[in-house]
C-alpha cells in the first residue's frame, strides 16, 4: 500500500498551527475568551513570523498585526470588546494564510 508524505518546513508548520489557534477562538462565541487566550495566539504568531523568510512583506505586516493585538490585549477593556477581537482574529486570519 503507497504512502504518501507531506513534507513541511518549520515555517509552515508554526504558521499552521497559529492559524488554527486563530480559527479555535473564531469558532468560539466572542465572548467566551478574553485577553488571555489572545496573547496566546499572539504567541504562536510571532513564532511564525519569527520563522517565515519567503514573504517578508507579509510577515512584517503579520508582525505589526500581532504588535498592535499585543498593545490592545494589554489594555484589556478594547480587546473585550467583542468587535475588537473579531477584527484581529480575522486580520491574524488571513495573514496567517498568507505566509503559507
């Protein structure tokens, strides 16, 4: 029986996986997370801009995406904002995309 592999760089695996971090709180009603959880994600997505090298473009506008999430998380009041975080979410999102 034929085998097939899928052979994945460290990049793409870290921008995989921040992506599905991001989806997990996109399937959740927004209010079910807070500040926390956000720097989480936020944590895989620096990790996968860290490593991205093919598409600097998209990774320094990843990169100031998290950056301004990261200063809006801190100040918690507008990242509980249910509109806040679905716009971050979603500009992670696609981003994320992107870099894959």
């Amino acid at each position: 029986m034929p085998t097939t592999f899928e052979f994945t760089t460290t990049a793409a695996a870290a921008a995989t996986d921040a992506q599905g971090a991001v989806e997990e709180l996109l399937r959740r009603n927004q209010g079910m997370f807070g500040s926390a959880q956000v720097l989480g994600v936020l944590d895989r997505v620096d990790v996968a801009v860290a490593l991205a090298e093919h598409d600097g473009g998209t990774a320094a506008e990843l990169a100031e995406i998290s950056a301004a999430g990261r200063a809006k998380a801190s100040g918690q009041p507008l990242v509980d904002a249910e509109w806040a975080k679905g716009t971050l979410l979603l500009d992670l999102w696609a981003g994320l995309a992107a870099l894959r």
